[in-house]
C-alpha cells in the first residue's frame, strides 16, 4: 500500500440503484450502503497479489492471476518465485525483497521493452546467488561476475523448461550484474534498475529532491527506472 496513489481509492456508483459506493481497488466486492445490494468491484486491481506467492495468505482468497506470469509458459513468473521462497526461505528478507525487485522489473518491462523471460530470471535468481543480508554490507563472500558458479542456476532454469539459449542469455545478465559491468542489453539494464530501486525501497531512505538526483538517478539506467524513483522517493 506504501506504493499507491491517489486513485487508490475511489468511488462507483451501485449498480442497482445508482448510489455512491466507496471501494479500494484490491477489494472484490462491495455492498451498498442504501439498498444493500452487493456488486463486484469493476475497477479491482491487485497489482502484486497478481503474482505474489503469499497472495492468498495475505487477502484471503487467491486473486485472478497476471497475464504477464503466463510468459514462457507454465506460468513462468509464479514458478520463478516460488523457486525464491523455497531456496529462501530461511532468509524472510530476501523473499520479500524478491517480490520488490519482481514488481519494479514487471513495471520496468511494461515502459522499456525487453524478454520478460530474462528479465524475471535473472532477477530472481540473483536473489538466490546474492549472499549479503537485505540492508547489510557486501561481503567478501558474495560471488562476482569470475567467481560465481551458474550450476544451480541453470538447473533451476532446465526444470523450468527454458531453452539453452534462453539459459545462455540469462546466465550473461548475471554475471553481468555481479560484475559491476555497464549494461549491454536492456534486460541487463532492467534487472540492474530493478534492484537499485529494491534496494532503496526496502532500506526505506528519505530521498529529497537533491539527494535523489546525486545518489539515484544517476545510477540508474533507464529512463522509465528514473521517472519511477522520482514518483516513488521524491
């Protein structure tokens, strides 16, 4: 909810006898106050429930799934993620952090383009790889771009039937972000945004307008990560 606007909230009038009802958009339903009539929410929008794993646990109910979960089939994205919080589940803070970065790449995608597929791979399985505390230092023992070993990684990818060169492509983007390497393809470029504003978000920094400008925007790599960490930090 920290992420909503202003039309978070919003009002329709009742179906059977035109009085205003108020509703939030991750509500189903709503019952008219004056004629009692109970009608569905025709602006619902549930955002990260959409693909969130703890969806159900969170509303109660399991919310219509994204479309954009269904990319490379078998519902790729929602595989990807449940691979995060099983490999991660002794670490809450990195599932949680998953679904951050998951929801600024979707986000991301939507304005710059890109295969959706790399770009929720290597996301999310950076979230495995990365071995540092949400909020902590780098240590020493976190794998770089030379060092870290792709083996998990792939047989992660193989299980969840992605093709060799998709693999490939997804591996690069990795290595790539673990290098400190400037961005070469726009999923790199993604990915790189996607944890930057991760990063921001979940330390909870109090950006203003020049602080944003010296420590975010100049670090991001896309136009549409730079609009996003204007709307979200300033």
């Amino acid at each position: 909810m920290r992420y909503w606007k202003d039309d978070a909230a919003f009002e329709v009038p009742c179906p059977k006898c035109g009085h205003s009802v108020e509703l939030f958009k991750d509500e189903m339903s709503a019952r008219c106050s004056k004629c009692g009539h109970r009608f569905k929410n025709p602006k619902a929008d549930f955002e990260c429930a959409a693909w969130c794993a703890y969806a159900e646990e969170c509303l109660g109910f399991a919310p219509p799934r994204d479309e954009t979960a269904n990319l490379g089939g078998g519902g790729l994205a929602s595989r990807l993620l449940q691979t995060v919080k099983q490999q991660c589940e002794s670490d809450p803070g990195r599932v949680t952090h998953a679904m951050v970065v998951f929801q600024h790449a979707k986000q991301l995608i939507s304005k710059e383009g890109g295969d959706p597929r790399i770009v929720f791979a290597a996301a999310l399985l950076l979230e495995i790889e990365l071995l540092s505390t949400i909020g902590q230092p780098t240590t020493a023992d976190q794998p770089s771009g030379d060092t870290w070993d792709s083996a998990r990684a792939r047989k992660t990818l193989k299980e969840i039937d992605f093709d060799a060169e998709t693999i490939e492509r997804v591996c690069r983007t990795v290595v790539s972000y673990l290098g400190g390497d400037a961005p070469e393809t726009v999923e790199s470029r993604i990915v790189s945004d996607a944890h930057r504003l991760a990063d921001l978000g979940v330390k909870n920094l109090n950006l203003n307008s020049m602080g944003l400008d010296k420590d975010v925007l100049d670090g991001l790599k896309t136009e549409a990560a730079r609009a996003r960490a204007k709307s979200l930090f300033s």
